[in-house]
C-alpha cells in the first residue's frame, strides 16, 4: 500500500475503506497496552483455587476452612 | 468465482482425479463457497467533542485483535470531519455503552452503526451551535451552509479551526450518543436476504509415496460489501483461511472415550499451522454497497475466512488423489490406502 493511501488526514475523500494502521499498533507491540487485569479500580481483588474434591461420589458435609482462615488476609 | 478461477489459473485444473504430477507429486485444484449471514447486534455509542476538538467516543464493544479501535477510529473521524489523530476510542468497559461485542462477525457493523449515529448527532449538535450563534452569516440558514471537514468548521464564507469554535462556542464541550436496533427486527432485514460470500480456492500436493498433504496456494475472493480498512479486513481473511488450514490438515481434539479427557490438551501435541505450513496465500475483496445492509453498506466479513478454506483443500486433495476424505483433518493415514490405485 503507498504512504498516501495510509496517510492521517481528511482532504480528499472519505476515511472508510483506506488501509489505516491499527491505532492500537504502537502500545500492544511496545508491551503498553493495559490489559483488564492491569486496571486497577475498588478494593483489592480476592483469588480462588478450585480444590478438587478427593472422593468422587460423596455428600458435603462440612467444609474445614478453620486452618487456612489463621492465614492473614484469607476471606471467607 | 469468475474472478477467483481466473486469478487462480483454474484452467490448469484436470477434472480427472490423480491425472495431474509434477514427479512423485499427485496436484490437485479444489474450490468451496463461503456464505455468512449478516447480522446486527442491538449497540449504543456516546460521544464526545471537548473544548480543544477532541473527540472520545465510548462503547462497552471489544477489540479481539480485529481491529475494531481502527475502523471506529476512522468511522468517527470521517463522520464528523476531523483528522483521524483527534479521535479517542475507549473500548472494553461495561460502564459505557451497551453493544453487542465481538462474534459472528458483527461488530463492526453494529458498534459501527451505533458511533456513526452518534457522531451524527454530535455533527447536528455542533451546526447547531453555529447557526445559534448571534451575527454569524449561517443564522437561519439551511444545515447545508455549514460544513465540517479536515478539522474545521465553515458557515458561509467563514472557516475556524474546530478547536477555536468549540473554545469560543462550547468550552464545556458537547456530548451525543446513538444507537441501533438488533437488524432481525427491522423491516430491511425481513424484506432482505443479507449475506457475504466468498470462493476459496486451493492447490495442494500429495506426496505418492507417504500421502503427505501440502498447501501449495490458496486464494479467497471475498464479497462483503463495503470494506472499512483494507488492511485489517485483509489481515482478518489471512487469519481465517490459515484456521481453514489448520482444521483441514492439522488440528484434532483427541478424545480418551474411558475416561473423557481430551489427551492433546496443549499445543504441543495440538496442531496448528505454523509459517512453513501456511502457503502463499491471497485475497481479493470485490467491493459492492449494499445499501440494505447498514448506513455504511458493509457487512460481515470476519468468519468468510475460515467458512470454506478448508473445504476447498479437502475438495483439492480429491481432486490430486481421488481420495474422498469426509473426516477432518486429512491427515496421511487417511489418504494413503486410497493412494495404492491412483499413485502407481
């Protein structure tokens, strides 16, 4: 494509269809980009792991949380 | 098609299965259509100029690497006149406007549609503010005395730089907003059969000796109404036909039936193409305006990539072999017992 067609101007004609470079170009290969985990917004996020149960047929009883609820800042 | 058979050389096709070689190669030429239907989403886009001519527009749409930041970067800036350089686009939060995000390949008609409606309104807004204005020759005039264009306002013989005009008419800046309805249920689109096409064409070489399969080219010409950016129309076609690739040749979730696990669950051992696998590939767009589809006449284009590419090397290894495959991916073992009759 030639420098005129990508050029960033109005004159001469419309904007649409014109092989425009991606205006998000520069940040996301300058590692600039923020990404939704990077935005930082309300109280600190809380993180979960999915704990596999170790019996495949069974009914929950209980739930021990006392032990890891001793750890500074586990939520519960 | 047309265009497509002959860009392709499609005369050098032998419609005999197996009768065309170049050494131990069996060649083959395949072509598929590809059809998509052309949705739009319900979508909302606000708008804003500020006291220095800087436009920010707002939707809660997505950029998947599509390029939608792009063409609603250009969608706003040709609507209201100014440089591609004046105009924000904050995508990716659900506080902004409602649309329909990125998937069946949509977005950029429907957030497209909305922040072109908006921008209107914004456009109407600010004429307004011009013929408003006391003493100025375009009072009680037509809309038609006052045009925007390359960043400045002009109401009769009179241009200002938008940014002067805003500062001096409208420091506090002014805001729109536009929308529109899902297209399924407006009138254009129960009267309308609404569609892109394409045609996609394949030349693949099969070894006679292992049946390894090999993309040599592959062509797509596409039909999808207007196109917003050359570029990352073009970019979203090459990606597509190398997943048309991928699914044709390579890629296979491997099911483990007694315990339900999937044993190719990384990509290791999951295929996809890499670069020495993706041929020489083409795209040619021929452009047309349809004027039922939305207010810019385009249509969806992202999914006309991959619809079809594998189709068309599936129908190419056929036609090289005489091997019909209806299971992807072809993959040698597949084509090999079929080989022993054609490959002597």
């Amino acid at each position: 494509m030639t420098d005129k067609a990508q050029r960033h101007t109005t004159s001469g004609g419309s904007l649409i269809g014109r092989p425009v470079d991606r205006v998000d170009g520069p940040v996301k290969v300058t590692g600039t980009a923020t990404y939704a985990y990077e935005v930082a917004e309300g109280p600190p996020s809380a993180f979960g792991f999915v704990l596999g149960a170790g019996i495949a047929k069974g009914r929950i009883l209980e739930i021990e949380t006392g032990l890891g609820c001793r750890f500074r800042r586990v939520t519960s | 098609m047309q265009e497509g058979a002959r860009r392709f050389s499609w005369e050098r096709r032998r419609s005999e299965p197996g009768s065309l070689r170049e050494g131990r190669k069996l060649v083959g030429f395949g072509m598929a259509a590809a059809i998509r239907p052309n949705y739009i989403g319900a979508a909302a886009a606000s708008v804003r100029i500020d006291a220095e001519g800087r436009v920010t527009a707002r939707l809660d749409m997505t950029d998947i690497g599509t390029g939608t930041y792009t063409i609603l970067t250009q969608i706003a800036a040709d609507a209201l006149g100014v440089p591609l350089a004046a105009i924000t686009i904050e995508l990716g939060d659900s506080r902004y406007p409602l649309t329909a995000g990125s998937g069946g390949s949509w977005g950029a008609a429907s957030a497209g549609t909305a922040l072109l409606r908006a921008c209107e309104a914004l456009k109407r807004k600010i004429v307004n503010a011009v013929r408003t204005q006391p003493g100025t020759p375009a009072q009680n005039s037509g809309t038609d005395d006052v045009t925007i264009a390359a960043g400045a306002v002009r109401f009769g013989e009179r241009t200002e730089a938008l940014a002067e005009f805003m500062r001096r008419v409208a420091p506090q800046g002014l805001d729109a907003t536009g929308s529109v309805e899902a297209g399924a249920s407006t009138e254009s689109y129960r009267a309308f059969s609404q569609h892109s096409y394409g045609a996609h064409f394949a030349e693949v070489s099969v070894d006679c000796d292992t049946g390894e399969i090999r993309a040599r080219r592959l062509l797509a010409v596409i039909g999808a109404g207007r196109i917003l950016n050359a570029k990352t129309a073009r970019s979203q076609i090459l990606g597509g036909m190398t997943w048309g690739l991928g699914a044709a040749l390579m890629e296979e979730s491997v099911l483990d039936r007694r315990y339900g696990c999937f044993v190719n669950h990384d990509l290791a051992e999951y295929h996809v193409p890499v670069n020495s696998d993706v041929p020489d590939l083409d795209v040619v767009f021929i452009e047309e305006n349809d004027d039922k589809a939305n207010p810019f006449g385009a249509k969806g284009l992202g999914e006309l990539g991959v619809c079809g590419a594998g189709a068309a090397i599936a129908n190419a290894v056929y036609n090289a072999t005489g091997v019909r495959v209806r299971e992807f991916p072809l993959t040698l073992d597949k084509v090999l017992p079929g080989l022993a009759t054609v490959a002597l």
